[in-house]
C-alpha cells in the first residue's frame, strides 16, 4: 500500500500535562473513510486538533504526506461571529483560499463553483441571504459548500451532525460518502453508532487511550465500546507521571 | 444670509477652514472605515482606550518641541499608541489577562502619565488643546501627516481586505489556511494607531475616537452588508464635518466637540428612523406569503 495520508507514532497530547489523547499510534490510509468514536471527553476532538496542528504534541510526533494548511476542517464549535454581515456565496468562496490566497482575484469561475456547492447543499437561492439569518442546519450545510469549494484531499469533520435534523444529516452522509469516491480522506467524529456502522468502513475508539482502530466491525464491539465508556470516566487530579517510556 | 454665505462662503474665505475641511475628508476616508471593522471585531472601546494612551507619547512630543507642534505630537503619539497596543497585545498572551483588560490598565496609566506630564509643563490652554483638539489650528505640515496617514489606510484596507474580513467572522478558517491571522490583527491595530493620531490632531484625545466609532455605529443601522455599511461611515463621517465646521465657524463653538455633536445628532435620528432602529419595532408591516 502507499504512504499514508496521515500517520501517528506515538501520539500524546496534554492540557496542564494531563493527556487527553495518550500514546495512540496508526495511521490513516489514502483514500480511506474513518469513523472517531468515543464517550464525551474522550480526546477525539483534541486528536483532530493536534492533526491540524493548532495543538503540539507533547509527545510522539504526526506525519501528513501533505501540509494541515490544505485540509479541509470543520471543528465541533466553529469559533465564527454569525453577526458579522457577510453573505452566504461570500462565506462559500472563501473557501478558494487555497487558489486565490489574501490577495488573487476571484473570477466568475470560483463563484460559478460556490453557486454549484450551494445547489449540492441544498441551499439554491440562499446566495445573498447574510449567515447570522440561517438556521443551525442551514449553516451548518453552508459550511459543507465551503468544504466542497477546498477541494482539499484530507478532510476533517469534528461531530458535523449534531443538533441537525435526519433529512440535513442524510444530505451530508452522501456529500461524505462523494468525497470517499472522489478518492479523498474523511474523518468524522460521530456519535450515532448507527451511522457509523452503516457508511464508514474504518473506525477509530478512543477514551484518550486508543481502544482499536480498524475495519469498524471489529472496532465497534460490545466489549470494546464498554472498554471505552470505563476509561473515560477515569480522571485523577493529582496522577503521577506516566511512565510510559517515549 | 444668502445660502452661499452660509454653507461656502467660509470655505472660501479662510484658509483655516479649507484645511480643516480636508482634514475632516481625510477622516472621514481612513477614521470611519477602520472603525467599522473595529466594531466588527468588537473592539469598540478598544479604540477609546488606545486613543487615551496616545496622550503621554504627545505630551511629550510637546514638551520636546517646545511649542504646540502637532507634528512632534503627532510622533510622540504613535510612538506611545503603538507601545501600549504591543504591550497590551503581549501580556495578554503571556497572563491569563484579557487583551480587552491589559488594555484598560495600560490606557489609564497612559492618561493620568499624559495629564501630569501637560500640567507639570504647559499652560492650562494647552491641556484644553491637546485634550480637545485645534482643528482650526491645522497647519499644512500636519494636513500632510493627515493625508499621509490617510492614503496609508485606504492602500493598507484596499490589499488586507480579504484575510482582515475573514479574520473578523472566521478567524479559525484564516488560522487552518495558514492566513497569518496575528499578522494582519498585528498590521490593523497599526492602522488604528495611526488614525486616532490624525483624528487626534484634529480632534484632540479625547474625541479622537468620536469620527471613528460614532458613523460606524450609524452605518450599522442603516446597511446590512459590509461594503455598503463602510460606505455609509465615510459619507456621514464627512458630512458630521462639514455640519460641525459650519455650525462651530458661525455659533462661535469649539470646532472639534461642534463635530461630533453633528455625528451625534445623525445617531440619534437614526437610532430612531434606520430600519433597525427603534422606530421599526412600532410599525408594523403586513408578513409575506412566503
Ligand atoms: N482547553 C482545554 N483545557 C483543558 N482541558 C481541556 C481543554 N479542552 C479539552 N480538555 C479536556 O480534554 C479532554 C478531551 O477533550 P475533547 O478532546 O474535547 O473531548 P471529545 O471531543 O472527545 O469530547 C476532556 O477531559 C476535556 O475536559
Ligand atoms: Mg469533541
């Protein structure tokens, strides 16, 4: 098989040096889908984190086969200012960053693209509509046609279906599953186990110690998923160092 | 009195007054934009605060040259802006302080640094003039400095115009693109030192913000998208000068509080009458089909 598209070796990431995510090794094939799953607090959203290098491992060491800056993220709460006045299509192309950067233009093509990714969203005609206006799903799929116009080759979604409705959330599993047969890399955290079974071949356990990763038959096990509900619960304010060696 | 007489003739016979009204049309060009994008950064007081901390740095500049020369004040000015934003900006990311918080320490030490300095040394006239403004008293070196400053920011918001916008509503898109976000946060507080320092000649410290915060605000009442609210700042930042540079020349006022009593009247209408104003919650309009 190729390189991977992303590695981890060894991967520990701490806040006040307690890990959140400890000692988790693997890697994500090119190409592949992943489901992360794990209870509240299992580190999940910290992993994608230190995987686009906003946090710094505090151990072990994350290798992309290309830069964090051209995966397209979508974090669990997007820090954005919905009363900011700016449009629907102007929130969408900014999604070609990458080809415009701060100061290319952005011709008629790149907003063809944008008009495009609305109409995949299900969201024709909300072009001038200003974001503070739109509903949560409503955003929340103006955020995918901004993935859509990355076009980037790793994609990273933290918990993109919570608090959308069945029909939204079933709109944005295909444009999931598009991305897996256009070649790309998808990881998701997801909470509904259902889904997760149902569409991602690959599935990542963590309750900040890695459970299993793997094809998610194997993975998402009754055992497994206890294993993981137990470990997380477990928090010690004042634990020793850990003696792992590095 | 003839129209003329009133609305041009002072234009047209005083040096003084064409100067100021330039002044004011540098203002209303690099002021109000910046301080658009300031209250969409929510940063409002953030502006009031820097624009007290220019104090100590034109104190200075005073004392130095020696006479009420705005452009050693103007130096001195951006010299005492820059230092408070940087260090502010620094013990925000070193503590658990705030940015919004260092920010309020800096600036109160800064103005009572910028009193005592005026008080020790200058005449009582002079704190008056430093605190309110000489807007009559702008000589052509200074509506240099001001029109200078002014083509620095419209240049400056005409290139960072993308990554300063996204930075406003997105800033963690601009951080995973690799946008340079503290760079351009960097560069924009640069702009804003800068225009408190030309608003301050005009204006004086403590009303330097006034042609910068006031229209931004009116132009959130009146417009709902961004290029159309920054250009709403410009017009009634220029208009609020020349009202207040007309009604201070024939009424005898002090030109700088004059002009932004004019902003302050256009607020409060349009407190009333813009479409998101008060006004809209009495009337009541007919919903739509769909
Ligand atoms: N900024 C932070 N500072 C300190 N602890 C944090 C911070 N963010 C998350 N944590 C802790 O790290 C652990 C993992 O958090 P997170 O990765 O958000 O979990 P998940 O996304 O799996 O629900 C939790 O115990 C959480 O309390
Ligand atoms: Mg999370």
């Amino acid at each position: 098989m190729n390189a991977p598209a992303i590695a981890l070796e060894n991967l520990t990431v701490t806040y006040n040096r307690h890990p959140a995510v400890h000692h988790v090794s693997g890697s994500l094939a090119r190409g592949s889908l992943t489901a992360i799953a794990g209870p509240n607090g299992a580190g999940k959203s910290t992993l994608l984190r230190a995987i686009m290098g906003e946090l710094k491992p505090a151990e072990g060491a994350i290798r992309r086969a290309v830069s964090s800056r051209d995966y397209g993220y979508l974090p669990q709460a997007a820090d954005i200012n919905r009363r900011f006045p700016v449009s629907v299509i102007d929130t969408v192309v900014t999604g070609a960053w990458k080809r415009a950067g701060a100061f290319g233009g952005i011709g008629r093509a790149e907003r063809q693209k944008a008009s495009e990714a609305l109409v995949a969203v299900g969201l024709e005609g909300f072009e001038a509509r200003p974001i503070g206006s739109l509903s949560a799903g409503q955003f929340q799929r103006t955020l995918f046609a901004r993935l859509l116009l990355q076009d980037a080759s790793v994609i990273i979604l933290d918990e993109p279906f919570t608090a959308i409705d069945s029909r939204t959330t079933q709109d944005l599993i295909d444009i999931v599953l598009r991305w897996h047969g256009e070649g790309r890399t998808v990881v998701a955290v997801l909470h509904d186990h259902e889904q997760v079974r149902a569409h991602f071949p690959q599935t990542l356990l963590i309750a900040r110690e890695l459970i299993g990763w793997g094809p998610t038959h194997e993975i998402m096990t009754h055992d497994n998923l206890k294993r993981a509900r137990a470990l997380a619960e477990r928090w010690d304010e004042n634990a020793p160092v850990c003696a792992v060696p590095a | 009195m003839s129209a003329y007489d009133l609305l041009i003739a002072p234009f047209m016979d005083y040096g003084f007054m064409r100067r100021a009204l330039i002044a004011c049309l540098c203002l209303a060009l690099g002021a109000a934009p910046i301080g658009t994008f300031l209250s969409m950064r929510r940063m409002s007081l953030m502006g009031d605060a820097l624009s007290h901390a220019v104090l100590p740095g034109a104190a200075i500049g005073y004392l130095v040259a020696g006479s009420l020369s705005l452009t050693a004040m103007g130096i001195g000015g951006l010299i005492a802006g820059l230092s408070v934003a940087l260090l502010a900006g620094v013990v925000s990311r070193m503590t658990v302080l705030q940015e919004d918080a260092s920010f309020a320490s800096f600036y109160l030490i800064s103005l009572a640094v910028g009193v005592l300095i005026v008080s020790l040394r200058g005449s009582n006239i002079d704190l008056l003039h430093v605190l309110f403004g000489t807007i009559l008293a702008i000589d052509n070196d200074a509506l240099m400095l001001i029109g200078t400053i002014t083509s620095l920011t419209l240049l400056a918001l005409a290139v960072l115009y993308r990554p300063l916008v996204i930075d406003c509503f997105d800033p963690g898109f601009l951080r995973a693109v690799g946008g340079r976000g503290p760079l351009i946060h960097g560069l924009f507080m640069l702009m804003v030192v800068l225009n408190l320092v030309a608003s301050f000649q005009a204006l004086g410290t403590l009303m330097a913000v006034g042609l910068m915060m006031l229209p931004a605000a009116i132009a959130q009442l009146w417009a709902r998208t961004l290029p159309a609210m920054l250009a709403i700042s410009v017009v009634t930042a220029f208009v609020s000068g020349y009202a207040g540079l007309i009604a201070s020349y024939h009424l005898e006022l002090a030109s700088g509080p004059t002009i932004i009593v004019a902003a302050a009247i256009i607020y409060v209408v349009s407190l009333v009458a813009a479409p998101s104003g008060l006004m809209s919650r009495y009337i009541r309009r007919p919903h739509l089909a769909n």
